[in-house]
C-alpha cells in the first residue's frame, strides 16, 4: 500500500433512511432503506477516484453523506483531522469551502431568477471574499477557464445550452477554490460529444488546480477514461476496488465482470468470461442475507447465502469482497 495520507477517507458509512406507511409518521417507522452499507475508502490528494454501480446502488447518498448534504446514521468521514460527520453545521462550514459538489442536472442547485454573474459571484459575497472589483474579475477569470464567454456573465442559466449549463455548474463548485470535488453523474445528460469536451475541461482543471475528484456515475466508459482507481458498488456496499487499469485488465468480482459483459467493447477486447445476472437487483428494503450478490451469481454457494464476505486486498491495491475469488 501507499504511505501517503489520504486527502479524505471514509469509514464504515451508514445511511439508512427511515421508510413510513401509508399513514406518514402517525403509523411509526416501518422500515429501513439502508441504502449505504459500512463503504470505506481512501482518496489520495490529486487523483480521481470513480465509484460506479446500477441505479440505486447508493453513489449519490455516499457522495452527499460525506458532505454533509445528508446526515449519516454511523460511520466517519475524515478531512484534515476531523470527522465531518460529527461536526455541527457551523464548525462543518469551515470545511465546506474545501468540498464542492457538481451535479447531474445543474439547474437544480442554481436560482432560475440570478444573472449568470451573480450566481458565480454569491459565494464570494456571503464569505466576504474581496472587493467588487477583484470578485468580478475572479468570475470572469472563471468563466473562461470552464469555455464560457464574457458575455455569460449577463445572461441566466437557462438561456445556456446543457453542456454551457454544465460549465457553469463546474464554475460555480470552483468559485471558493476547493480541494475536493465530488462529481454526481456531471455528463450523464449530455450527448457523447459534449460528455468528452466536460470531462476534458475537469481533467485540465484537475491538473492545474491540484484537484481531487470523487467521481460518481453509472457509465463504465466514463469511469475508465476519469479515474485513477475504482470502487464498484452493489446494494450500497463496494465489493471490488482498484487502479483503474488493474481493474480493468482483471476484474475479480463477478458482478463487476458482468457490468463489464454488458458493454461491448470490453467483451472483445479484455474480458476473458462473460458473466451475465440473473433476476433484479433486490430492493435494499430486505436485502438478500450473506453476500448481497449471491442472488444473482451464477456461481453462488452455499457459504455465499449465509456469510458477509469482507474487502480484502487480494493484489497489490487491488480488493475484492467475494468468497469465492482465492
Ligand atoms: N431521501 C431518501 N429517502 C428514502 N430513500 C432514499 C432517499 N434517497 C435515496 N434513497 C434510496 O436509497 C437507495 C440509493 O439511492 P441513490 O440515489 O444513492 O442511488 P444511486 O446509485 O445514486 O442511483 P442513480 O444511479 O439512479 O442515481 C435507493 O434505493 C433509493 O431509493
Ligand atoms: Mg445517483
């Protein structure tokens, strides 16, 4: 393993989120969606780290539990020192300068109603960042390192197209110069050729800025040309990780050796089995017992239905939670 200390490492992360009846809260809880399940990982400062899974898999409430966006049930999210999880919103402020989020669809977390220039500019006014003058030069500043024009500053966000809207929403993570940024799905909506041109700009920003990225999505082609490493996640727990090209070259997991069957390109090039799954991806309302795969492996034993198998680094950087990898 490496020496180097984590930028940011998560440990045994929870969420699960309270399910009622068909009478609300009168009814009591019912039950649980435990939709992340005990997921630790370490992020290296500069790298990008990409966590792929199905719909549902838990990728945005692992991104939005470690920012605090939702509150965790258990577990530890360390940054500089200190848990985020445990800290107040007020103490968790300090932090949230150093971790932005940039989302799917970016219109949801920007206000229809502010110019351009004033969306970009607002973080800098409510910290009382600089005067007027050098706040409008730092937007501007910005607008051109994401590829929009000057003339964007004067305009809403609705009058720009998906992929403009999709730098604004990476212009306006940037704004407090932030260390880390976590990615939900950002080119998800975008057609293929707009996808590259987004995910060029946050690689040349990632390298100029020092950057780090935790880049969530379900799209293993995405995933591949983004990351450094991996973690592929099933149920809300991550059952494989690795560099990206150890991962890639050999995946252990016969999940992930069948995300990777449904694409392609990767059959004929690398892959040296197909694994295709069986049935649904059970409801994370009752979760399967044992390995939560096991219902859809097709080479589950008997020690699958019954045991929880752990992460365990079978090659250099390279883990696996299955019982049946050696
Ligand atoms: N606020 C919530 N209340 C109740 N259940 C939730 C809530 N948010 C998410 N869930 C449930 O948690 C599970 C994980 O959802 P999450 O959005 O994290 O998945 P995802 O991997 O990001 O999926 P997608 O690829 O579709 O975005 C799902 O079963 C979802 O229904
Ligand atoms: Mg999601």
């Amino acid at each position: 393993m490496r020496n180097e200390q984590p930028i940011l490492e998560v440990i045994s992360l929870e969420k699960k989120f309270p399910v009622y009846g068909a009478f609300g809260k009168i009814g009591g809880t019912k039950a649980y969606v435990n939709a992340v399940k005990n997921v630790s990982l370490k992020v290296y400062e500069g790298e990008t780290y990409g966590l792929v899974g199905e719909s549902g898999s838990g990728k945005s409430t692992t991104g939005r539990t470690i920012l605090g966006l939702t509150e965790a049930t258990s577990g530890q999210v360390l940054y500089q020192g200190h848990n985020l999880v445990e800290l107040s919103k007020k103490e968790l402020r300090k932090f949230r300068r150093d971790l932005q989020m940039v989302f799917q669809d970016p219109f949801s977390s920007l206000d229809p109603r502010q110019k351009i220039g004033d969306l970009l500019e607002e973080p800098l006014i409510i910290h009382r960042l600089g005067e007027k003058k050098e706040r409008q030069q730092k937007v501007f500043q910005l607008l051109k390192k994401v590829g929009l024009q000057p003339e964007h500053y004067f305009r809403y966000s609705h009058e720009l197209s998906g992929g403009q809207r999709q730098r604004l929403g990476i212009a306006r993570a940037l704004i407090m110069n932030p260390k880390i940024i976590i990615c939900d799905e950002p080119v998800s909506a975008l057609d293929v050729s707009i996808q590259s041109q987004i995910l060029n700009i946050l690689k040349e920003l990632q390298g100029e800025l020092k950057l780090t990225l935790l880049f969530i999505t379900h799209d293993i082609s995405v995933v591949r040309y983004i990351s450094d490493r991996v973690g592929i996640m099933y149920l809300g727990t991550i059952v494989e990780e690795g560099m990206t090209d150890d991962l890639f070259a050999r995946p252990l997991h016969p999940y992930t050796k069948a995300l990777f069957s449904a694409v392609p390109d990767f059959l004929k090039k690398s892959l040296k089995e197909r694994v295709i799954l069986k049935g649904e991806i059970p409801s994370p309302l009752n979760p399967p017992s044992g390995c939560l795969f096991h219902t859809r492996c097709p080479y589950a034993t008997e020690r699958c239905r019954n045991e929880i198998p752990v992460m365990r680094e079978v090659e250099s950087e390279h883990s696996v939670a299955c019982h049946l990898v050696e």
